[in-house]
C-alpha cells in the first residue's frame, strides 16, 4: 500500500482537508473555508481562493482583517473583513463587504485614523469579473465601531495616467497595508495595469505593469471618505517606476511596490518584476525617483532573487527593515515561468538595517528559511494547484518581536510568530 505524502514538521500527511491549515505550522487559524473537511468548490457562496490578507490593529487588543476572497473558476471576487478581540488567538466570521456574483470588489486595504475611524479601500470592477482586464474604481468605506458596521461605498478615481484604457478607464490594485512616511502619513503602494490599444499591440508577454503610491494626506482629520485628500508617488504619473521585461524590453512589468521611508526622510521601495529578482528605487532630497535597478543584499553583493511573486519590505523601527521573499530566480520546482504558482514557496525572511553611505541604502541578512508547505498544493476545482507557500500577507507588532498574517496556498488563512530572538539571529549577519 502506498503511503501518504508526510509533513516532516508536523507529521500530517496531504489529506484530510480540515488538517491541511497545519502544514506551514502557523500558531494560529483565522479562516479555514471548510472547517467540516468537506470543501464545496463549485458553490457561489463558498471562498474558494483567499488572497491579499491583511490584518492591521485598531485600539488596545483589537485586530481588523480583511481579504478577498473569490468565487468558483474565480468568476467573481468579495472584500470581507473578520475581527479579533482577543489580540488574534481568535475571530469573527467572515463578514462580505462587497462584491459577489453580480458585482466584483478585491484587493482590499485597511487604514485607520488616530481617532480609531477605520478606512476600507479596495478595488471595485462594479458587472466586469475579469480578474484583471476591466476597470475599477476606488471604493472607500469607513467604520467607527472597529469593523462591525460601515458607511456606503464611496467611489473615487485614481490619477489618470498614458497606460490607461483608451475611454479612460483605469485598472490598478493596492496590494498592502499602509507604511508612514516620515510625517505619519499613510503610503498606499499600487500596481497600474497598461490597458490601452498602443500597449495590446506590443503583444506583451505579461500585461504592462508599473509601480506607483497614494499618499493620505488629511488622515489626522478622520474625514468622510468623499474628503479625504491625496497626493501621489512619484508626483509626474510619466515618472511611475518601471522595470523592461527581458523578453520585451519596450514592455514594462514592475509591480506590487513596497515603499519605506528611511531614517533620513527619503523613501525607498523595491518592486517585483519578470526577470527573476527584485528592483529598487529611491527618491531623492527633492522626490525624484531614480531608475530601478536589480536590488541586491548589500552594494556589490548577491542579487536578491525572486520570481514573479509578491515579496513585501516592512519598516519594523528606526534602522531596522524585514523582507518577506521567495529566495528563487522563479525556475525552482520545475517552474517554466517566474510567474507560476509552484516557485511561491518557500517562504524566507531577511533582516535589512539602514546604511547612510550606501549607493544601495538598505543592506540585507543572510536569507532564513521561515514558511513552507513541503510542496504540496491545496487542489482548487476548476483552477490550478495553488503551491503559493505566504503570497500576500501583513505584519502586525506583538510583545515580543511581530506576527506575519498570510495566506496558505491563497486558501487558509492563518499566522505565525516572529520572535525578537529571531531577528536578533539574523542581525548577526549584517
């Protein structure tokens, strides 16, 4: 008798479902779809993948999470938010903001005031399910209870930009939860898809992406959604960053940014591309973005690989920065694409410390190995295997070092604790 494929870590073997949130050795469970082990993939109701999972804190011991969370074949998509009052050990049901089967909303982002009115801004396709392709608005809701309730939906533009489509519709996604800037204000990094007629002749691998931030400006004020003021990064939308695609160096894919201020007051951001590493900027005294190049552990040092997945920089204190990445150039597993499912894992922490005289002014730890699945895909009726080991998640401070919030195979949601001693390791290679 064959036997089952077995967890080292955890000694559980591929199946039952209900078992499966274990596998990553998460220390807590937010969301299991199907906690009966009895998935109902093909139901409109049912959450079939879960993805963009961001947890952020409101008062004392308070936590707002919130995901999209798509429908059979991914034909549709739902904003949804879940709520701890109990610091995460455990949550509310999922409660949908927006969206379903008539009218798609994903890519959810909270914010929340220092008055405690919490923001929820995401994308809204309105009737077009295309996961990508149709344009979307910003859709703005706010809450003063913590999550339990939340005003109507307010719909915003984004800056018009030359990628647009050409009836001026715009596609984008905020991928992340908010940084601060030096001033406190909230930075909401975003992808813009090039949608127009001039782009779809290049015939492009991949769809046009580039690298772009919203900026709160008022968000002290706690206003209205429909008062709330922007500014945006880079300020000229021409100077967006932009990475060539090395099959088509006319066609740009740079997205999914994470912008960081530094301890000096300039910001830096680093980008996922096609190429199989991660890209840097870095804005100047007066705001000028330089060209992204390959961003690597320190000047002169290895390059930072990293396939065509998310791979999130958070700002943990004054010097101190933690990367969330792959640690591969996108062939690992027998990957033919650096955008495939199956080179998302594992899942690696680096430690980055501020270095003034730096070109390059974050230097990077060794890579730790902090995430995995041991490659075994939770099976999605009617799309792909999903391998994605913590694609999309978040950090949120704890007593002793940070929790990471994320995704499991964009399936379960769950979270794992990164002690203080564990970033103290990895500073020993600094």
């Amino acid at each position: 008798m064959t036997q089952p494929e077995v967890n080292i870590s955890t000694g559980l073997p591929s199946q039952p479902y209900r078992d499966e949130w274990r596998r990553s050795c998460p220390d807590v469970l937010v969301f299991n779809p199907a906690p009966d082990g009895k998935p109902r993939w093909q139901d409109d109701d049912f959450f079939v993948l879960n993805e963009h999972f961001i947890v952020v804190p409101t008062v004392k011991d308070k936590l707002l999470a919130t995901w999209t969370a798509h429908g059979p074949k991914l034909a549709f998509s739902r904003v949804v938010v879940s709520r701890s009052e109990d610091g995460g050990k455990t949550w509310t049901a999922p409660d949908i903001i927006d969206g379903g089967p008539e009218t798609s909303a994903r890519w959810s982002v909270p914010i929340v005031a220092p008055n405690g009115r919490a923001y929820l801004l995401y994308s809204y396709y309105g009737g077009d399910h295309r996961l990508h392709g149709g344009g979307c608005k910003m859709g703005w809701r706010s809450s003063d209870d913590g999550g339990k309730t939340w005003s109507e939906r307010a719909l915003r533009d984004l800056r018009p930009s030359p990628v647009d489509a050409d009836n001026g519709t715009t596609s984008f996604l905020f991928w992340r939860q908010a940084e601060l800037d030096s001033a406190g204000r909230p930075l909401l990094a975003y992808t813009r898809l090039g949608v127009n007629d001039k782009l779809k002749g290049l015939g492009a691998i991949r769809k046009w992406t580039q690298s772009e931030c919203l900026r709160i400006d008022n968000l002290d004020d706690a206003p209205a959604c429909a008062d709330l003021s922007f500014s945006y990064l880079p300020g000229n939308v021409d100077d967006a960053l932009q990475v060539p695609q090395p099959e088509q160096s006319e066609v740009s894919w740079a997205n999914e940014p994470s912008f960081v201020p530094l301890p000096d007051g300039r910001l830096f951001v680093c980008m996922r591309t096609r190429t199989g590493r991660l890209y840097w900027s870095c804005a100047d005294t007066n705001g000028t973005f330089r060209k992204p190049r390959v961003m690597r552990y320190q000047d002169g040092g290895d390059e930072v690989l990293q396939p065509g997945s998310p791979a999130p920089l958070f700002r943990l204190d004054d010097k101190r920065y933690l990367l969330i990445f792959n640690n591969n150039d996108g062939t690992a597993f027998g990957a033919t694409d650096t955008h495939q499912s199956r080179n998302r894992r594992p899942c690696y922490l680096a430690l980055g410390r501020f270095d003034a005289t730096a070109e390059q002014p974050l230097r990077f730890s060794e890579p730790l190995l902090f995430i995995d699945n041991d490659n075994i895909p939770v099976e999605v009726e009617g799309n792909e295997p999903r391998y994605e080991a913590a694609a999309y998640g978040s950090l949120t401070a704890t007593e002793d070092g940070y929790a990471f919030w994320y995704p499991d195979r964009k399936h379960y949601l769950v979270g794992k604790r990164i002690a203080e001693s564990i970033l103290t390791y990895m500073e020993q290679s600094l």
